[in-house]
C-alpha cells in the first residue's frame, strides 16, 4: 500500500464513509456495507475492489453476500485514534507565533508531549528527532525565565498510536512531529479542526492552502520542499494547545523543527498575512530551513 493510492482512497466521502464502516466491525458483509452507508450496491463492489488491491481489506467472494475482513493498517488508520467522529470542532487560534512560546506559560506550568508516529503509512524515522533536545532545552530554560518552577516541568514523549489510547496524554500540551501519512494524531487533529492550511487528505502529506489557493505536491520539484507549521487548539483539552511541525518529506519535517528553535532563541515567525498562525516554509534538501511560502 503506498501513501498515493490511500490519498485517492480518502477524497471522496463515501469511500471514507466505508473504510470507516470496515475498520469499525473488522469483518462485515458487503450487503450490511450497502445497508449502513447508503451507497448502491455497484459502488460499494466498486470501492472494495479498490481497497482490495490497496491492501486495506482482505475480501472473500466464494458467497454472496461478499464477506470483507480489515487489515491491521486499515484499523491502525482509523479505528485506534480518538474522537473517532468526523464531526468539526469550532477552530479558536490559542495564541499566534508573536505569543509563541510565552502562551504555554501562562499557568507558571510547562506541560508537553512529544507525539511520533509509529504505524501511519509510513512510520517516524530518526530524522524527525533532529533538532527536537534543542526544543527541549530552549523550552526548560524559558520556562524557569518565565516563572515556571522545576516542579512544575514535565515533558514526555509517545507514540501516536499509544497517545492516542492515553486520555491524560491527549489533554497536555502536544507537539505532534510530521505529516498525516507518518503521525496518525496529525491527522486526526486536521479531520476534526480542518484548518485552512492543512494536510489534505488528512492521510496523507500535500498541503494544501485555501488562503492562497495554492496546492503543495510532492511531485514538483519546488514545493515538495514545502512544510507546515501550526499552533492549533487541542480537540481534547481547551485550555492545551498544538504545536504542529510536519513536511511533505523529512527534510521538510527536519527544517520546521529547526525554524520552530530559531524563533525560540529570537522570535522572527509572524502570523499569515491572513491573520492566522498557520505557516508554509520551505526547506533546503539538507532539511534547513530557506524562506516562507506563504
């Protein structure tokens, strides 16, 4: 199964719909499938032959009706991770990137979870961790400046699909690291908030940005350099916050980290001209950071 197939999968809402249907009983038939999504019976045979040859689903066609058993992935992908509606949550910035990082402050706590992902299309690799100690100790330092009190310092680190069965975790302060198709959180959080910049299909790594209509592919040869960065409610706590730092590849993933230390030891990341504190970047081939895109 490749990271492709699955971005073509997820576009279209009833084929979502019937992943979702899959994922949640692990084995059902394809009539009780036609029953429960509405869809006719010639689409759903048409979308589980497309899933069939993704890999997502295993299908039994020596009865009728057919009989479709999940994968490990496909329950991974979807039915593991919280808040498991698609439902939208109303999307309140808690800060901007010129409040960055004093708003995490603001109770004289300093609470964060570093979030990898573990089992997405394709897992977190050691490049996703450069740059992260720096974080760490810029963060602890400007904590106990701030007033935090070394009692009051916790920081963790987990895998998504682990978090995502911890209630006390999802309600800490997160810094999920990479894209949909690698931290299967990232996706979650884009699902539920579906900001204007966001990884679309939330799966997968293309950004894409309504703010200036502009897509970002990974098959051109510019923009697949492009990775975003975000402060973003948490779905799970009100008072939490997002920090969101993901590339269409690792290099991407490598330089945004990096941005995100640089503006921790001289503040330079301002809001998007459209006053939100949501940026594109874009990284060298090294994984450094050159410039914004938007």
């Amino acid at each position: 199964m490749t990271g492709e197939i699955l971005k073509i999968l997820l576009r279209s809402e009833g084929r979502r719909r019937l992943l979702t249907e899959i994922a949640k009983e692990k084995v059902i038939t394809s009539s009780e499938l036609v029953r429960r999504t509405g869809l006719r019976r010639q689409t759903v045979n048409e979308y589980i032959k497309e899933f069939e040859e993704a890999g997502l689903i295993a299908v039994k066609k020596t009865q009728k009706p057919w009989i479709i058993i999940a994968s490990d992935e496909l329950e991974y992908l979807i039915s593991t991770l919280p808040v498991a509606s698609t439902k939208k949550v109303k999307l309140e910035y808690p800060c901007g990137w010129p409040e960055f990082p004093r708003c995490l402050f603001r109770d004289k706590r300093l609470e964060l979870t570093f979030i990898w992902g573990a089992r997405g299309l394709t897992a977190a690799k050691a490049h996703d961790a450069v740059g992260v100690p720096e974080f760490v100790k810029e963060m602890v330092l400007l904590g106990l400046h701030n007033g935090v009190s070394e009692y009051d310092l916790q920081i963790r680190s987990s895998l998504d699909v682990e978090a995502a069965l911890d209630e006390k975790l999802l309600k800490t302060n997160l810094v999920l690291i990479g894209a949909g198709i690698v931290n299967l959180l990232t996706a979650k959080v884009i699902e539920v908030l579906n900001p204007p910049i966001r990884f679309e299909p939330p799966m997968g790594r293309e950004i894409v940005s309504e703010l200036t209509d502009t897509i970002y592919t990974a098959g051109d040869e510019v923009k697949r350099n492009a990775a975003l960065i975000a402060l973003l409610p948490n779905p799970w706590a009100e008072d939490k916050i997002i920090l969101l730092m993901g590339g269409i590849f690792k290099h991407g993933t490598r330089a945004a980290i990096k941005a995100i230390n640089r503006h921790l030891k001289a503040p330079f990341i301002e809001n998007h001209e459209a006053g939100v504190p949501l940026r594109v970047l874009k990284a060298t081939p090294e994984g450094e950071f050159d410039r914004f895109f938007e």
